[in-house]
C-alpha cells in the first residue's frame, strides 16, 4: 500500500460572482522516505495543494490518503514549515519548541533530551534561553525545524522556507534540513519556485501547469545526483543538463507553448 496518495484532486474558489478553478483532476503517489519537489508557473496552485495534503483546505472533488485513510484522521500526520518562522517573540527558543509538545500532551523528559541534541546538531547548542530578535534568519529557520520535527510528524510540508534567507544562508540550510530528513528517513513537500533547489533536494519533481493548476510532467532527478547533499548536487556534471531541461519545460508553460 502507498504512503501518501492523490486521487482526482479538483479544487474550485467560489465567490458570490465567480468560480476559479484552482486544481483539476490531480494524481500521483509519494513513498515513505521520498522527497518531492512542486514548481511551476506563478498561480498553478502548488500552495492550494500543499495546504489540500496538510488537511486545512478540503479539496471540492478528489481524496488525500495517508496509509489507505482520508488525511486527519491519524494523530499529528502533517508538520508545516512555511517562508515566516512564526515563532513567538515573547518566548524563548526553547518555550517556542516545546509549545507544540505541550499543546499536544506530549511533552516529556525524553522529548526534551531530544530537542537538545537537534539543537546541537543544528548548530544551536546555547540558544535556548535565547529570544527569536537574538537570533538570525537562518537560524531561527532552523529552530521552526526542530519546533516541526519534534512532533514526530509522518509528512514534512515546506513551503518556500528558504525564500527570504540570503544565498548563503539558503545553501546551508538545504544541505542541513536534507541530511536531517534523510538520517529521520522522513516524507517531505517542498513548493519552490527555485529550480535548482528543487533538483538538489528531491528525488522526484512534478511540475505543474496553471489555470486550471493540473500535473504537466514529472521528472525523476538522476540518481547519481539524488545520493548527494544539494551543495554538491549544483557542482555536479548532471547538473546543468538537467536544469535546463526543466527550465525549458517551465519556459514552454510560461509562454504558453504548451
């Protein structure tokens, strides 16, 4: 049986005048440990979708299964991570990772112990009195990873995390949150409008067309290049070939040749 399933996703914003079609007639399936990638034009969706998996949005036609049943009816399926940490300015590092813990009943000697070491692992060792003004972008990014990952969720959801870091910062952080999900064997969903992050993260990439928002064609990354951190993944020989293959497919979308 598949980890995550789409069938027949339709997805339709009504107003009082209009009816937008948002999505029509999505499918695919995602394994346990695989990492895919959604880009696509400006407005096919990729964010609707992101929020149809995660079960805050219920889609007009269509299902999400996780383990054969409708998502939501299993105990904390979905983590989120989005653009804006969304940590709390009032509490510090540690009262901001523990908050999801709580909220769920959850939190215990053991968890904690576990928040310390992916601090370490992090590279945050010693911010955890700290507040979130004390901190950097690109760490505080990091903190909103461990705040999701400590709740043990079965999905990952990333929607454009690196999008306001700096280049640097980004290309950090892509090697770190890769090699953690990969040691956690965890699902993951990235939105991006990033090409090259999505080749260097994932092992799939499914790239959408818009209005209506629907699948136009999914690409397997290489292998070679799927066993690689993303740092390394952008200095490879298959690198280039393979950007500009889905560029010119993404290019073909956007000027309407397809």
């Amino acid at each position: 049986m598949n980890f995550l399933c789409l069938d027949k996703i339709h997805h339709t914003y009504f107003t009082p005048k209009t009816a937008t079609n948002a999505l029509s007639d999505i499918s695919f399936e995602v394994n346990e440990g695989e990492f895919i990638s959604f880009i696509g034009p400006s407005g096919c969706g990729k964010t609707t979708l992101l929020s149809i998996i995660a079960g805050l949005i219920k889609p007009t036609e269509g299902k999400v299964l996780l383990h054969g049943k409708p998502v939501g009816s299993g105990k904390n399926q979905m983590g989120y991570m989005l653009q804006q940490d969304y940590l709390f300015p009032w509490k510090t590092i540690e009262e901001n990772i523990f908050l999801g813990l709580k909220i769920m009943e959850t939190f215990s000697n053991e968890k904690k112990q576990k928040v310390y070491e992916l601090l370490e692992e992090l590279g945050l060792s010693g911010v955890e009195t700290s507040y979130p003004r004390e901190l950097s972008g690109g760490m505080r990014q990091r903190v909103a990873l461990i705040r999701t990952l400590i709740t043990e969720p079965e999905i990952l959801l990333l929607d454009e995390p690196f999008s306001a870091l700096d280049y640097q910062t980004k290309l950090k952080l892509e090697d770190l949150i890769f090699t953690t999900l990969k040691a956690l064997n965890k699902t993951a969903v990235l939105v991006t409008h990033d090409i090259g992050e999505a080749i260097a993260m994932s092992d799939r990439i499914i790239l959408f067309a818009s209005k209506p928002g629907r699948v136009h064609k999914v690409f397997e990354v290489p292998q070679e290049l799927k066993e690689l951190k993303p740092f390394t993944v952008r200095n490879h020989e298959a690198y280039p070939p393979f950007f500009q293959t889905i560029w010119k497919e993404l290019e073909g979308l956007e000027s309407g040749n397809h």
